[in-house]
C-alpha cells in the first residue's frame, strides 16, 4: 500500500527528511559553536582549572593571584599545576590597521593549555625569543602572514613561528605566546594570572581532588576539566538566546516534518478506506490495521532519517572549515532515529482515528 501510492509515499517521505535535515543542521551548528567554547578546556591538557569566582565562561580580564598557583603546587593529589594567561590583544597590519586576536600565554616545557591543531611549526618554537603561533585561516587578515613574518602585537614586534587549525572561538581566534611573552604584551602584573591549570597525580580522582581544593581556595572557583565544559555549555544554551534561536528553528522543522507526515498518512488511509474494509471484511481486526500503520510510520521512519542524514552529512563535509563546522556526533544520530519514529507513529493517530470507524460493510456500499 506505501508504494503503490508513489506520490503520497515521495510527499511523507519529504517531510520526514524535511524535519531531519533542519533538525541535524540546527543542532549540528548549536553544538559547532559550543565545541568553539568550550574546546580550550577540552584541549589544554589539565584535569583541574582553578579561575576567579564566579566563572562560566573562558574570557579575559579576571585574575587570580600567585598565591593561588602555589597553594594549589603544595595540594594533596596535585601532579602539577601551571599559570596561563588568556587577553584579547591586537594584531597590526603592514598596510596600517590592526585585527583582533586571543592571546594565550602557556609556560613551556609542559605548554599546558595549548597549543594544538598545529599544521605548521611546533609549539617549542614559542621558545625562542619575541615567537607567536597564529591561526592558519587569519592569515590573510593578518595581512598575509607567513612563516617567519614579523608583526606588531599591542606594539610589541613578535616573529610568526607557526599555525593552527580551526581555533575560532566566538572571541577571536586563538594565538599563542610563551607565557612571560604573554604576560609582558598584555601588561598582566606578575603576581597574576588568568587561570591556574593543574594535573592529579597518578591513580588520584580529578573530582576528589577538586573538591579538596575548594576547601583550600574558598577565594577562587575550582572545577575539573568537565564540570567546567558543562557549566560553558550550560550558560550558552539555557542562560543565552543561542539555546532559544537554535531550539525555536529545530522545533519548527519537526513540527512541519509532523504535519506532513500526519496529513499524508491521513490522506492515505481516506484513499484506501475501501482495501481497509475488504481487509476487514476477510477477517483483519482493527488491532491488524494499527499494527500495519504502526509498520507503515516506522519505515517512513528508518526511510526518511536515512535519506536525510546522508543529506545532512554531504552538507556537513561541503561547509566544514575553520569558521563552521557541524558537529554532528554519534548519538545525535540515534537520537534522530528514535525521534523520527516518535514523530511517525504519533503522526499516525490522526490516520488511527479515521481506521477506527471503518466497517466491512462498505465493500459492499
């Protein structure tokens, strides 16, 4: 009955990949941008991050001092812990002007915080005097750096000594500088810094650790790597309009992806009201029917997400870069799945109450 009706079949099927579709790149660009929030912590390489209180994102301007860093050195379960220094700077242009940039001061040898994604150059290169590593996609806003092309940062002359790869963040891209360089080009005093990162000792729990740590630094916000990447992913999407923009476009493309489904399953079993009855009339009960419509929502299901994904998945390969991408994990495939079948079958209780009142008498009507 689905493909004998060629035209309704093509119809509901458009709608269910309608809504998978909307629904996978909506949430597929929410969550690229979350990615862009939160993969410094994921990135750094520290199991601890010890900021100023109050925290719920990565941003500059906010400090916490040099008796911080030592408390947490001499902690209990603390393998390591290091400074690093996190400011919007700027970066000049030979033809005049200047772009913004994120600088990041990491102290070698460990480089704890960054930096990663590197396709030119390594970070030890940030050794040697006055070295910076840029994003490689500013390169021509930079004003077409190479590699070992001077410019000014906030008026200080820094060599370009490598690149990354897609560190766009909603604040500028990231650039990296050993940490005194950092610290002397952002005039950040020397007893302060951004952020302390730290790593547990072997065998130890980051979470135990943590929590002994806020008992030792009542002055200054302590959370493992995790707890941190949630509380950014938690103030982007409920306490910011991205969650309310990106949710209000997903949700309005299941509800047109339902409406269509529900009208064409309707609308088949109008067209087919009379094979319903001989259906009936041969002995099928009304339980029989529901199970074959039940049959009928889960393939357009199956159908519908399949065609859809490998929409979404060519479309997530064609706009891939370092200023978008989407990120579309495994288990927002399953949940696309699960949610298409949901949306099918309860789309089908429109069509449900039509079958009810079918009758076998009508084959003879």
């Amino acid at each position: 009955m689905m493909f004998h009706g060629r035209a309704k079949l093509v119809g509901t099927l458009v709608g269910v990949v309608f809504a998978v579709v909307l629904a996978n790149q909506q949430a597929g660009t929410c969550l690229g941008l979350v990615y862009k929030n939160i993969m410094l912590p994921r990135n750094a390489g520290a199991d601890i991050w010890i900021t100023a209180p109050a925290t719920d994102s990565i941003q500059g301007g906010r400090f916490v001092t040099e008796a911080t860093l030592m408390a947490a050195r001499t902690a209990d379960g603390i393998a390591w812990a290091e400074p690093l220094i996190y400011s919007v700077a700027a970066i000049s242009k030979p033809g005049g002007g200047n772009e913004p940039l994120t600088l990041i001061g990491t102290r070698a040898p460990r480089f704890a915080g960054g930096p990663w994604n590197l396709v030119v150059g390594d970070r030890e290169a940030l050794l040697s005097p006055d070295s910076v590593i840029v994003e490689d996609s500013d390169r021509e806003k930079f004003g077409g750096v190479n590699l070992g092309s001077t410019r000014e940062i906030l008026g200080h002359r820094v060599t370009v000594v490598g690149f990354t790869w897609g560190l766009e963040s909603f604040a500028p891209s990231y650039a990296f500088a050993e940490y005194d360089l950092a610290r002397e080009l952002t005039h950040t005093p020397r007893d302060s810094m951004s952020f302390v990162l730290a790593g547990v000792s072997a065998g130890r729990n980051a979470e135990t650790v943590a929590a002994a740590l806020r008992a030792r630094l009542p002055e200054a916000d302590v959370f493992t790597a995790a707890q941190l990447e949630d509380r950014i992913r938690h103030q982007l999407l409920f306490e910011s309009s991205i969650g309310i923009s990106f949710g209000t476009s997903t949700a309005f493309g299941i509800i047109v992806g339902f409406v269509i489904v529900a009208l064409s399953m309707f609308s088949a079993v109008i067209d087919n009201v009379r094979e319903f009855g001989t259906l009936k009339a041969v002995g099928a009960t009304t339980f029989d029917l529901v199970m074959l419509l039940f049959v009928q929502a889960v393939t357009y299901a199956l159908l519908g997400s399949l065609i859809g994904l490998w929409l979404v998945g060519g479309m997530a390969n064609g706009i891939r870069g370092p200023k978008l991408a989407l990120d579309l994990p495994p288990a927002l495939t399953l949940i696309t799945v699960i949610g298409m079948v949901v949306m099918c079958v309860a789309a089908s209780t429109l069509a449900l109450l039509r079958l009810r009142k079918v009758e076998p008498a009508m084959v003879f009507r």
